[in-house]
C-alpha cells in the first residue's frame, strides 16, 4: 500500500512514524526506506528527520547521504539541535561513519561531507584533524572554516584563528600575481 501511495502520502507516513518512538516505528521504517538507495524518490529528507528521531543506527547511510552535509557552508539550527540532542549510541556511530571519510583529500566530496557531519555532531576530533590538514596544507577550505565555526569549542577558535592568519599571509603573497583578485578568491 506505501509504494501505491501519493508522494505526498508516503511523506506523511514517513513523518509520522518519527513521532513514534518504538520498536514497532523502527522496523516499518527500516522496511520503508532502508537501504537508503530504495528510499522512494523525495522522501530521503523527511526519512533522515524520522531516523534521527527515532535513533535509527541502520539508517545512518540514508541521513549521510541528504545533502545537508558537504553539499553548503549552512549549518541549520534545528539539525544541530536534533544531532546533538541524540543519543551516546547514534551519534558515536554517525561520527565513526564520518571518520571513515576523513582521509580523503581536502576539497573532495568525502571529506566535505565527513567534516560536516562531525561538525553538526560537535565532535572535538575535527579540530584536531582540521588543525592537522592546516598545518600540512598551509590552510584551510571555506567548508573546513566554516565547520569550525559549527563546532564551537575553543579548540576549534584556535585553530580558526590559525587558519585566518594563514589566509591574510597568503593573500598578501598575491600582490605580484597577474590577476590578484583571482588568486585571493581561490583562497577561499
């Protein structure tokens, strides 16, 4: 009956099972919209709120794979809360989802989206890590910046600070370039 629904009435099942926190909730759910790559067409959205809300470890692929994460330098208040309101349990196999992600060169989709996701987590081992990539780098990428921001700790403020110094030395190392303005755009 769920795949012969509208959209519309699929998202509003999908929703609603959210609300539901019980056994019962998760397994339909799962059923539903798990493995995330069968999830119906726009519902991935509504499905990752209900997972979150539910604690839904088996769905954290399909949550990973919405483009909150790595797609925009945005962080939404109500996903902060929702991610950090989560359980010990969740939230530490979301970040273990993410570290995976994290060896993966600065700039690629992978470590966008895995310092994304530590960054809506408030995991402190991105500032260790994005102070590790700023000192092999000599800086950082504007989502990197931004994560650090997220984050909020005062680890991540200094290595925010860090990054900004690093950013106005190169920037004042472009004046001899043909075209400055682009040089310094590249920067972030």
């Amino acid at each position: 009956a769920f795949l012969k629904a509208t959209r519309p009435e699929m998202a509003f099942i999908v929703e609603r099972l959210g609300y539901i926190d019980c056994t019962a909730s998760r397994d339909l759910l799962s059923k539903l919209v798990l493995p995330w790559e069968y999830c119906p067409s726009g519902l991935h959205i509504k499905a990752a709120y209900a997972v979150i809300s539910l604690q839904l470890v088996s769905g954290i692929p399909l949550v990973a794979a919405c483009g909150w994460f790595g797609g925009s330098c945005y962080y939404y208040r109500e996903l902060l809360y929702l991610l950090r309101a989560a359980s010990s349990p969740f939230r530490n196999a979301f970040a273990n989802h993410a570290l995976g992600l994290l060896s993966k060169a600065s700039g690629t989709c992978e470590h966008a989206r895995a310092v994304s996701i530590l960054a809506y987590l408030g995991d402190d081992r991105l500032a260790e890590h994005l102070d590790q990539r700023l000192n092999e780098n000599n800086g950082l990428r504007g989502y990197e910046n931004h994560a650090l921001l997220a984050l909020g700790s005062s680890v991540a403020g200094d290595v925010l600070i860090r990054s900004a110094r690093a950013t106005a030395i190169a920037m004042s190392q472009t004046r001899d370039d043909k075209n400055p303005d682009l040089a310094r755009a590249t920067l972030f």
